[in-house]
C-alpha cells in the first residue's frame, strides 16, 4: 500500500479543514497579509540569529531578498531579543482568533520557535540554563534521567559477551575493528545502503518525481553524518569518514539522514506546508527548536520501520558484508554486541548533563565514555566536540525516537499503518507535547 501524503489525508486522520489551501486560491483559512508580514518578521529575525551563530539555521530555501535585508541589517542581539518579544505578543494575539487545528498548530509551533530563539541569544551572551531547562526551552521536552548502575549492568552483559584479557574497553575495541568498513570500500557501501532505505520508502510513500540527494564525503567534523536540505525537494548528505564507519551504522545513516529520515521529513513539509498552504516559516529550518526533536526522532525510528524484525540484519549480511569485504562469521555475535550498546544510548544524555552542568570537567567526561560507552579517545573526544558544539541537542535522538516510537505504535498493528501515521506525523506542525 503506497501513501500518497495529500491534504484530504490529512484532514481524515487529524480531523483538520475539509481540503487543503493552495497558496494562490482564495480560501477561508487563507494567511492574511497582516500574518504573512508577522512571519516575514519571522524569518528575518531568524536569519539574522544566524549571523551571529553559524548553527543556527539548518536550512533556508525562502525568499532571497529576507537573507539579504538581514545580512544588510546584521541585527544586534539586543534588537534581536526586543524584536521577537514583540513578535510573540503579535502571534499570541492571533491566537485568539477562530482558527481550526492546523492553525492554532501553525502558532504553537511559531510560538515554540521564539521560545527556543530566546533561549539560544541568552547562550550566545555565555548565559546558560541548567541542562534539563535549557533542553525544555529549546526543544519541549526533558531527558529521563538514567543513573550508573543501570549503565553497569549494560557492561557486565558486554564483559559476558566478549569475555577475554585486558580491559573490555581494549576488548571492544578490538572486537568492532574487525566490523570496520574498509576506506576505499565506504563509497559503494553507503550508496547501496541508501538506495535500499529508498526503495523501502518509496513502497509506501509516494515521492515527487524531482527528489534527489548528492553524497559528499568529508572530514574533520563533529557529527557522524548530516543532510543539509536544499529545497525543490534535493538535499546534500555528508558522510564524516575521519575515523571508522561501521558496517551496521550506514543503513542507520542511510535512512536516517534520506529515506525516511531528514530527506523525505523536509520535502513533506515543503510539499504540503510551504506549496500547499504558503507557509514561508517552513522555508527555515531553526536547528534549536523543538522541530528537531520530531527530525532526529523520526529519523531514527525511520530506521525500524524501513527494515522491521530481522530485515535489516539480514539486508546487512547478505548484501553490505560482501561489498565491505568482512567475513560474517561472527556476524550473530557481533549483533548481539550492537543491542547491548543501543541500551547505553541515554549514556549519552548523561554526559552532556553532567559535562553541561559542571559537574565533571573536559577530562572526566572523556574517561567517563571510555568506562561506560566504550569509546575510544579519539570517539570521546569527537563525542564531547558535538556536546559542546550542540549541547543539550543531545537529546533529541533516543527521547525522540521513544516518544515518535510510541505515538506511531499507539493504536497500530500493522506495517502499513505504521507507515501512514508516521508520514503524516511528518507532514503537519508538530510539537513534543503532541506525541504523548
């Protein structure tokens, strides 16, 4: 069953407007030109965030003459702060209008989007919340904390597993070289990994016929992977291969930066946001904003529904071992290894918490990875180049996979199903708050 992701979808399973507003029919619901100046404002303020921070837009495919009023402009932060103030009281007033779902949705998501604004001006000022408040301001939602002990369980299964001389983080080690992908064999690699994630993902949500991806790879970054997205439904994802690649992470990265990760998340909402309903704000992509919660989130749960039970396994063993050149002898063991690690995931959280906070300096926090994740130095500190980097970004990973995870399985059963509430998910204003 193919999903084609239409407004009339939409508005069934999520009980919105009767049809869906093109940009240039007359309608109802149609943006004022009042709020089409508000969100210009928007996108200028923004834009200009993103002068004083390289990060901040993710991506931006709107109108040319706002990137250039903001580069000409080059706002303060002070005027910055002043000007979105203003703007939230604007939009808290149209709040109060007789809107349907998806326009009080709309003003949520803007409203969250200022939030988080204010937020990242006070970090660029070296004014910083507790991690569990900053994260909440940034991206609506807060970790659950995980203590040690949960973590030293973890290591006494992988102790068990890979039993041996020598520390086990020497044993690990060495265990996951023999999975490493060889440097010349990455290219062929990853490209059949992420053609498999799109021909799954074509199978049940219908693509526009343009969409594309170009692969570059590149070095010496803090991040593993990233899909910069370009719009008319293209991206450019880049594949970091300055230390290893495993050979069970290119499927992960596959789907998670293409199909049914970042790609097909931006080209929805170009699609039906930005075409269907001329809701320039989509044009921007706010990196510090709840917006990347359902991103990686999804991105990542995109993982599983692409390649349910066994499937990805299996696609691994019989197809990317060959092309790598490693021997699947120990295949079995070495998946066994890889669930154990994937319960360590909230390590991760951790960390950031405690490195953020101030309760452990630079050093503890790359031996505190050596003991309880296992990395290397050189991992630790590539790790710790990201938390201080992106901070309580962190987060958005595993909490937003469990919390896309368990909204997409509520009231599912089948595949199909899955596939349908998980691309519509993808094709309206979301906030973490919805997904409980």
């Amino acid at each position: 069953m193919k999903i084609i992701v239409s407004g009339l979808i939409l508005a069934a399973s999520f009980a919105l407007a009767a049809c869906n507003a093109v940009v240039d029919e007359p309608s109802q619901k149609r943006v004022t030109q009042s709020m089409q100046e508000l969100i210009n404002e928007y996108l200028l303020l923004e834009l200009s965030m993103g002068l004083h921070d390289p990060s901040h837009v993710d991506a931006y495919y709107g109108p040319k003459e706002l990137s250039e009023k903001a580069a000409a402009e080059a706002l303060s932060l002070d005027a910055i702060e002043s000007r979105a103030a203003k703007l939230t009281e604007q939009f808290q007033r149209q709040e109060n209008g007789d809107l349907d779902d998806m326009n009080t949705a709309r003003l949520e998501g803007l409203l969250a989007r200022l939030r988080a604004l204010k937020v990242r001006i006070d970090i660029k000022r070296g004014i910083y919340l507790p991690f569990d408040k900053e994260s909440e301001g940034l991206f609506g939602a807060v970790a659950p904390p995980h203590d040690q002990q949960f973590f030293t369980s973890v290591l006494a299964s992988v102790d068990e597993l890979l039993p041996g001389e020598g520390a086990l983080v020497d044993r690990v080690t060495a265990f996951r070289k023999r999975f490493e992908i060889p440097h010349d064999r990455i290219e062929p690699v990853f490209e059949a990994a992420i053609a498999e994630c799109r021909r799954r993902t074509q199978g049940f949500i219908e693509l526009p016929e343009n969409e594309n991806f170009r692969i570059e790879y590149v070095t010496d970054q803090p991040w593993g992977a990233y899909n910069w997205y370009q719009g008319a439904a293209q991206s450019l994802i880049q594949l970091n291969v300055s230390s290893p690649t495993a050979i069970s992470s290119v499927v992960g990265l596959g789907c998670h930066e293409g199909y049914p990760g970042h790609h097909v998340y931006n080209l929805l909402l170009e699609q039906q946001l930005v075409h269907d309903r001329g809701w320039l704000e989509y044009t921007l992509y706010p990196l510090f904003s709840p917006e990347s919660l359902i991103a990686e989130g999804s991105a990542n749960y995109g993982v599983k529904l692409a390649f349910p039970g066994t499937e990805r396994v299996e696609f691994e063993k019989n197809v990317l071992f060959p092309l790598a050149g490693i021997d699947p002898a120990e295949a079995d063991r070495y998946y066994r290894f890889r669930e154990l690690m994937a319960k360590m995931s909230y390590a991760g959280n951790e960390l950031a918490r405690m490195y953020l906070d101030g309760k452990i300096d630079r050093e503890q926090a790359i031996q505190w990875q050596i003991d309880y994740q296992l990395k290397t130095r050189e991992r630790a500190e590539q790790s710790l180049r990201f938390v201080e980097t992106y901070r309580s970004y962190v987060i958005n990973y595993n909490l937003g996979e469990d919390l896309i995870r368990d909204y997409v399985e509520r009231d599912t059963t089948t595949i199909e199903e899955r596939w349908q509430k998980f691309a519509q998910l993808l094709s309206r204003p979301v906030l973490p708050k919805d997904l409980l």
